[in-house]
C-alpha cells in the first residue's frame, strides 16, 4: 500500500454521497507552481519535471478479483490494488446497520433495586457534604464499577450531557462565541433527569404537591389487558412490589372499570422515586388520559394528580427532608422526560442529541435556514424520523421504495412523502427525473435476474455465470456509447420509485457528525456500542476556551479538502490516474497559496498546536504526501521532490519533517544528485522537529554520502550511532525460506511457530529461563497508559471536546508534555522512586475495561505487567515513560520484539527487551533508535537474529 493511504482512509472516515462544489473545484482552473499530466489513455504522461521516468507498460487490463474493477495488468499496479482492497475488507468494523438491528426499546436491567434500599440510597446522598460530591464536569461519565455497569439508569446518564455554559470573570452567563478567551466548562450528565434542576418546580412545599399535574406515560402496554385506551378514560396507580423485573414497578390501572384493568405500567425512571412516596408516605395518585396512539404498544400520554398524602413528622426533621427529595427527584425525571418520549427509539434519540450538541456547541458555523432546516428535523413524526436515520446510516446512495421496511417505522409511505415534502430525501417517479451520471448507482439496485432480464430485452450477449458488476459493467458501457438510450426507462420499469436522501440534508448531517466526533473514524455506532456495553469511556472534564473553527470559511476551506481527499482515494480505487495528478495538483495549489498567510500570521508555538490537525492545509498536506508516494511508484522522481520542497518550506514546524526530508534526501540521490542528497541530509540534522528514527536515517546517509572527497571533516555523531549492539544467534528448522514471505520455524515442540516464538522458546530454556510476551510497542504503551491515567485525563483546556474520546487532542504533540509538565515530573519522581507497582495495580483496579489510547485489556494480564514493571525498574521506567510523555508520536512504533524478566528470590528481578530478526531482515532505523535509547536508559537490550539450521549433504 502506497505510504499515507491508510493514513488518508481514516481521515476521510466513511465516504460521503455527495461532494457539493467538488465538481467546480476539480473543473477550475489550477493557480500552482506544478503541472502533472497524464495521456488520453489515463497513463502518465512525461513532463518537463519528470525526464528519465520509465514508461508504464500498455500491458492488459485485467479484473480484481476483490472489488471487480478493471486493473492494469503490470505486477507491481496489480500488486498495490490487490494490497489495498484485500486491507479494506478484513478491516471492516461493526457498523450502524448491524447495531441497529438490535432492539434497545425493551431492554431491561437486571440490576434491581428495591423501595428501601432506593431510599437508603437517596438519604445517603442528601447528607453528603459538600465537600465529598464531584462538583468538577465529568464527560459524561458517571463512575461506576463493573457490576453495575449495565444498569439502566446508568447507561442512560451515561450518554447524556449538560449543556454548555460561558462564564466571565462576573459569573455571568455570555453568549458562547462572544468573547474566544473565555472558558467553558462542559458539565455532564446535562440531559440526565437526576442532575438537572427544573427550577421553576424547586420552590413547591408540601403543602403544595397535592393538585400538581404530572404528565407521564403508559409504558409496557404489551402486558396490558386493553388493546386500545380512550381519551379521557381515568386511571390510578397500584405498586406491584412483587414485580421480577423490576420491585419499584407501579402499575396503571383502569378506574372506569369495576374489576380494574391493568392498561400497563409507568416509566421506569419515575417509578424508582414514586414507589417508595407511595409505600411510606401513602401518596395515591389519580388521572386520565390526555391522548390516544396509533398502535396498541405506543407508550400512552397520561397526566397523573396527588391526591392525599401523609407525612410524620414537622418540616425540617429528616423524614420531611427525605420526602422533599424524592417529590424533588420525580419533578426532575418528569421535566426530562418532556424531551425524551418513551416510543424514541436508542438510534433516534442518539441522531436528535448529536444534533442539538452541534447546534448548542457551534452555532456560529451554520446560517440561520441550515439551523432552521436542521432543527425542523425534531418537528418531524416519529416515523419519519427513524426512517430518515435509517436511511442516512445505510451505504445507499439509493434505494428502492418498494423494499424500505422496518418494524419500529408503522408507515413507510407516509414518512416518505413527510420527509420528501421537507427537503431531506429526493424522489424519482419520472424518467426525466433520473439523474444520467448516476446510472452505476441506480443499476446496483437491480437483482443479477432483473439485470439479465434487461441485457435479454436489449438483445445483448449476457453470459449465465456472469457477476453482478460484469453486468452492469455491460449495460453502463452501452449507456454511454448511446446504443441502448431507453436504459433509464427499462430501469425504473423494475425499480419503481427510486429515494434517496438529499445532498442538502446529507451536507448539513455530515458536517454535524463531524463537528461532534471531530474525526471519521466515528459515527452513530459509537452511541450505540455505549449502549451494548461493548465500550466504556473515560471520565474527563470537557474545559473549552477556544474553538476549533473560528468562523464558517474555515470549516468549508476544511470541509473541501476533507472531498479533495475523498476524490483521491476514491481515484486510486479506480486507477483514475488522470484524476489523482489533478488532486495533486489542487493540493499544492491550496498551500502554496496559504502558505504566506500561514509563515506571516502563526508563531511557531501556533503552527504547531494540536488544533492545526482540523485545518484546510493540514488535510491537503497528506494527500500531497500519498500523490508524493504514488509519484515515486511511478519513478516520477522530479516532481516528487518539488512537492516534498513545498512541504518542508509551508509547514515549518510539524514532525512530519522528518519522513518529507529523508525522502527528498533518498529522491535526489535517485535523480544522481548525491550532493545536493547529501547537503539536505546535513540541514535536516539541524533541525529541532526531525526526531527518533528520522534523524538516524539522516545521520546513516551523512555518513555513507559525506565520504572525501565530498566531505573531508568527519561529524561529530559517527560513535553515538555506530555503538555496538549485543548480537545473539540462534538456529531453527525451517519451514520454508522463500524470499518475501515471513520466516516460519518448527519450534521444540515440534510445532510451527515464527521467529519471535522460537526465540522466545530458547530464552526460556537455553537463554536463562526468561519469562516473556512478543507485543511490540503494545505492552509499553499499554504500561504508558496505567501508570499515566491520571495525567493523560486530567484538566487541560481544549483538549477533550467530545464524550467519546480515549485520549487528550494533544496526545502526539509537543503540548502534552510542556501543558502538564510539573504533574508529569512529579508523577515520574513517584514511578521513579519505586510506586510504579501500586500505581499500576491502583489503575487497573478503577479503570479495568475502559478505552484508553495505547492500553490493551485483553492481550496482557496484571500479573504480566507487574511482573514486568517490578523487574524493569523505577528509575527504567521513569525514564522511558519521560520519553513518550515528551514525543509519544516518534516514540509510540519500533520498540523491540520481546520484553523478558526473570526473578532473583522474591523481591528482586531483571529486564531485557530483545528485538528478533530473521534470516533476511535488517533493522529499521526507528528500531536502531529505540535500542540505543533503550541502552541509554539504562535497560539490557540486544538482537536476536534466528538463522535455519545448516544441514550437510
């Protein structure tokens, strides 16, 4: 795979339908320093830049066996397209359509509490003092052990989030955009009903409760003994103590009929507070229905009344207390439940909260009809709007009418005529309405039969065993040559009416999604893996003083190259060289036309925050870097070396300076310019962002190329990098010895086992009977992550925006370590001086099982790792953890093979990390930095290099 393209793909995250003004981009005219063309053919034509580049072969095209399309035949393009699909496919991840298949309305916890211990509860809550509650913003996270994890009030706080409020030096609350430097605090839960304080109901005496309306629902109509209620029809309430599912149960009971009819029960949330003022304070309550449902199971709207009450006691002692807050608590439940229907499905309520977020957080970044159109949304029928989200998280872009069905959506029909009157889905009944250049899509939507049926009207050749994508293959090919021009009409003869969403609705649901995940990796199955229990998030405080988007042009300049991108994979996908160069050739257009504004405006400490991950320039500067890797592929040498020089003089301060500047130095050395390679790798040692492995490359290639009669004076760093690293050689039976494929070997057990395993194998035996695992990077992070949890979530402005979020923004940057720099040191002096144990078991214990960058659950064991971290060492460990804490992105790849330790009596033990090699593999560069840091450090590092056994003849 091309470098970077992976890189890409997560940028870009899901691909969108639509792209709108992209057309216009690709279309206008270039004002760029580069001209990259290619022949009429698609393959590369030669320009003045790239003299002495080796013309692709006219080879044949052949058909991917993955993904169908038409590839050149040439091994090395065939090679990289197989590499790339074959990636794609085994990397797919839980999407939103396999989760909502799921059914969240009906969940029930099995964690119950009763009356009296819900009462216990409270009243121990009501006396803590103050000083004892968590008054600091968490992020949405309540704190919860494992057990109790599931509960159902819990996930539901657990999702839920307080609103953001902007206070000046005053205390006053301020228009949030008004003023960049002042602080927000993200206080959550929000939306839970037992943080937020209805206040215009707080003031209500005892006195008072007896007449005041609660407007609720009739929940679990399923158990109901009457299908269908009429309005008005008069209720009471009756606990139902017994109740297996849930003891606070309190059932709804028909009061109009003489053998009292259960019609169902109320909200779960509500009978938890109501129950035990029933039980003790002998509150009954009447009411009626003040609305009808469509279906027998639709939660019903009823208002409830209290009617007497009794109360022991004088006001002020604590029962009158404990009443005041459980009314207190029923009042809140019900104000939250005015904006939370019990019919709203999981993904529904998760679509309506992302968007109420984004237009609360970022209002400034929408004009005044995008908020209109986006907050109509919630004016919508139920129905319409699960079907709207239904749709939107599909693939699409189209579908057929006549096969939309779900079984929470009562009338399809009705939500799409609803939706399409509103502007968020499209309709196309008419054949004049079929867009031309949409024909592939609408062709998809046809079964193999129907698309042979055609090709059969058609009079065209259509083979039995042939696919789907050959078929439509056939029939786009005779679209456009304009032999077949009633192809539309033969489509939407089988099809019907054709739906999909629209590109207004589409655009504006996009850019909220990624306002509120703030990447693309994320989308609405983050809510519900929450929700399933398949992720847990950490708990942080959300302090934002700054935006990421200062004003709308940033975010449309940032939501345009996030298409450029999208145009670029989406064009290596399809060998569309023609198109790649043109995303090339945009790129570099939009920096070098920024890159003025970018040197004359930032100060270093500017260009060089985290934050600059979200702007136009920075998203254009990786698809430079993948077209750079594609024009070396290429043998493109000369304009690969341009677009690296633009690179290195726009982004003066980026740690990707490192790779740019030891490709152009490797790139001119292909172009037989050894001095001009030689004089780039001496300027990059000189610079301050050029670390860890890239700066041992460049040392390498001062030395190999700085030899007399180039350079006469020897530099001053040939013994630092040329130190001796221990060298231990084993042999093993081989399996095979084919050049590039992974070395296999029979182990002593006799069975097949790589190098890392038959090392492994001989420390424990031969080697001195070590104990170890083979994880690479991910037990030092994982180890990284324990021992620094509290200072990767602690309170650092801006850093966490989101509720889902397993690290700081400013993770791989400078910032992390000079933001926390004095906590750090002192969290370094404790590891160092021997706590590292206690800290590491401490972790594990509070935060087992939740997400955290770099820490892996399952793969290492507590016993595993502090088995490790005892024997590493304080003071290794300090040192080590310093490193990544000071540049975690050059330091978190490359880190030796095996970590072994072995005991000596109970208390004491050793370390050494061991970095396995096979019978034709070298070190990397960024493997020869760590060893020798390593070795700095203090630990015991050396190679393993594993040979087959030579057998004589």
């Amino acid at each position: 795979m091309l470098t970077g393209r992976e890189s890409l793909s997560r940028l870009i995250g899901k691909r969108r339908r639509f792209l709108p003004s992209l057309q216009s981009v690709l279309s206008s005219p270039i004002q760029g320093s580069l001209n990259l063309s290619s022949d009429k053919n698609g393959s590369l034509a030669e320009t003045q830049c790239s003299k002495g580049k080796v013309e692709m072969s006219s080879s044949d095209w052949v058909t991917c066996p993955v993904c169908g399309n038409k590839v050149p035949g040439e091994d090395c393009i065939l090679n990289s397209h197989l590499d790339g699909c074959l990636s794609r496919r085994t990397k797919r991840k839980l999407t939103q359509l396999t989760l909502l298949q799921l059914n969240f309305g009906c969940s029930q916890s099995n964690v119950q509490v009763s009356s009296s211990e819900s009462e216990k509860l409270l009243t121990s809550d009501l006396y803590k003092s103050p000083c004892d509650s968590e008054e600091k913003a968490t992020c949405g996270f309540s704190k919860v052990s494992p057990s109790e994890g599931k509960s159902h009030d819990q996930w539901r706080r657990f999702l839920q989030t307080e609103s953001v409020k902007q206070i000046d030096m005053a205390g006053s609350t301020e228009n949030p955009i008004s003023d960049g430097r002042a602080k927000i605090m993200v206080d959550v839960p929000a939306l839970s009903a037992d943080n937020e304080e209805p206040r215009h109901l707080m003031d209500e005496t005892v006195d008072d409760i007896s007449g005041v309306p609660i407007d609720t629902f009739i929940v679990g109509r399923k158990f109901s003994d009457v299908k269908y209620l009429n309005l008005g029809a008069s209720i009471s309430l009756l606990r139902d103590p017994d109740n297996i599912n849930d003891s606070n149960a309190i059932k709804v009971l028909s009061a109009s009929s003489a053998c009292c009819k259960v019609l169902g029960y109320l909200p779960r949330e509500l009978a938890q507070y109501l129950s035990p003022l029933i039980e003790k304070y002998c509150l009954t309550f009447e009411g009626c229905v003040i609305a009808v449902t469509r279906s027998s199971l639709h939660a019903v709207p009823i208002q409830i009344v209290c009617q007497n009450m009794i109360l022991n006691g004088e006001k002020g002692c604590d029962n009158f207390e404990v009443f005041k807050h459980l009314w207190q608590k029923v009042l809140q439940v019900v104000e939250f439940a005015k904006n939370r229907p019990p019919n709203t499905t999981k993904y529904q309520e998760n679509f309506c909260l992302l968007l109420q977020e984004v237009l609360r957080s970022s209002p400034h970044l929408f004009t005044d009809d995008e908020k209109k159109f986006i907050e109509s949304f919630t004016s919508l029928s139920e129905d319409s709007r699960r079907l709207f989200v239904r749709l939107y998280t599909r693939k699409g872009p189209w579908f057929r009418l006549s096969t939309i069905m779900y079984p929470e959506v009562c009338n399809c029909q009705q939500a799409v005529k609803e939706l399409s009157a509103n502007g968020y889905i499209c309709l196309f009944e008419d054949i004049t309405e079929l867009p031309e250049d949409d024909m592939k899509n609408l062709l998809s939507l046809l079964t193999v039969s129907e698309l042979r049926d055609i090709l059969c009207t058609l009079k065209k050749k259509c083979n039995r065993g042939s696919r789907k994508q050959n078929l439509i293959a056939s029939l786009l090919s005779c679209y456009k040559g304009g032999s077949c021009p009633v192809l539309p009409h033969l489509i939407l003869e089988r099809t019907d009416i054709c739906t999909r969403i629209s590109s207004e609705a589409e655009s504006l649901f996009w850019r909220a999604e990624r306002l509120f995940f703030l990447n693309g990796e994320q989308d609405l199955s983050a809510f519900l893996l929450v929700d399933l229990g398949i992720v847990k998030y950490p708990t942080y405080n959300c302090i934002i003083s700054e935006q990421i988007f200062s004003s709308k042009s940033d975010l449309l300049a940032y939501e345009e190259a996030i298409g450029v991108a999208q145009i670029m994979d989406q064009s290596l996908d399809e060998n569309n060289f023609e198109l790649v160069l043109r995303c090339i050739m945009i790129a570099e257009s939009r920096i070098s036309s920024s890159s003025e504004k970018l040197i004359e405006t930032s100060t270093p400490e500017l260009m060089s925050t985290f934050l600059s991950c979200f702007s136009a320039s920075w998203v254009y500067s990786k698809v430079i870097l993948l077209g750079i890797s594609f024009l070396e592929r290429e043998q493109r040498y000369n304009d690969a070396i341009h677009l690296l020089r633009r690179l290195l003089n726009c982004f003066t301060c980026d740690r990707r300076r490192g790779y740019w500047t030891v490709r152009l130095s490797i790139d001119l050395e292909h172009m037989g310019c050894p001095n001009e390679s030689l004089s780039v790798a001496e300027t990059g040692l000189l610079d301050p962002w050029i670390r860890a492995g890239s700066r041992m490359a460049l040392q390498r290639r001062v030395l190999r190329l700085g030899k007399p009669p180039r350079r006469w004076k020897t530099p001053s760093f040939p013994e630092s990098i040329k130190r001796n690293i221990t060298e231990v050689h084993i042999q093993g039976r081989p399996l095979n010895c084919e050049a590039g494929r992974k070395s296999r070997f029979y182990g002593e057990d006799g069975e097949q086992c790589g190098v890392e395993q038959l090392a492994l194998q001989y420390y424990a035996t031969e080697g001195g009977g070590w104990q170890g695992v083979h994880t690479e990077s991910g037990i030092w992070l994982t180890i990284f992550g324990l021992l620094m949890w509290n200072v990767l979530f602690s309170d650092v402005p801006n850093v966490f925006r989101t509720r889902f979020q397993t690290g700081p923004l400013d993770l791989e940057t400078d910032h992390f370590y000079l933001a926390r720099m004095s906590l750090i040191e002192s969290h370094l002096q404790k590891i160092h001086d021997g706590l590292a144990e206690e800290i590491l078991i401490t972790s594990w214990e509070l935060h087992m099982g939740t997400a955290c960058r770099g820490v892996n659950w399952d793969r290492h064991s507590l016993s595993d790792l502090r088995a490790a971290v005892s024997c590493i060492g304080g003071p290794c460990l300090a040192s080590l953890c310093r490193h990544l804490a000071q540049d975690y992105r050059s330091w978190s790849s490359g880190m030796p093979d095996l970590l072994l330790w072995r005991f000596h009596g109970d208390y004491r033990g050793e370390a050494k990390l061991v970095e396995v090699k096979g019978p034709r593999d070298q070190l990397s560069e960024q493997q020869r930095a760590w060893l020798l840091l390593l070795m700095d450090c203090g630990f015991k590092a050396e190679v393993c290099k594993v040979s087959p056994v030579l057998t004589s003849t």
